[in-house]
C-alpha cells in the first residue's frame, strides 16, 4: 500500500493466471464440500460448521473470479 492507503496494484495478472486461481478455488471449494459431507456422516457439528463457512466463501472467490473473466450469466459479485 502506498503512504495514502490506495493499493498498489500492478495489473500484470495474465487471463492464464486467473483461469488457474479459478480452477483452484473451485478444487479446493469441492474439497470442503467432501469433507462437510463427512463431518455430517461423523456427526462433527463443528468441522460442518468450518467446511461451510470456507465452502461459501470460495462461492464468492469462485463468482468474483468468473465475472473478472466476463463469463455469460455472472453477475457483478456485490449485488
């Protein structure tokens, strides 16, 4: 951040690069959804409770990513 608290941002990001953030997120977004699965099978109302909080947030990475991409259908993530 620079001394006047605007982000420097270098905009260098290649489409490649953030087609690869997405494919991530949305690995990582299935992972918390096996293991929500599996804490519900376990009855770990606690490990439910971390999967889905990281599960939806990654919706909003997931949705952010796509529109940053201009994928048909995706809205602007904040409305």
């Amino acid at each position: 951040m620079s001394s006047h608290g605007t982000p420097v941002r270098s905009y260098d990001r290649t489409w490649e690069e953030i087609e690869d953030m997405l494919n991530r997120a949305e690995a990582k977004r299935a992972e918390w959804k096996v293991w929500f699965d599996e804490c519900r099978k376990n009855e770990d109302r606690d490990g439910m409770k971390e999967a889905a909080r990281n599960h939806k947030a990654l919706d909003g990475v997931v949705k952010t990513l796509k529109w940053a991409l201009g994928e048909e259908g995706i809205s602007n993530p904040l409305e």
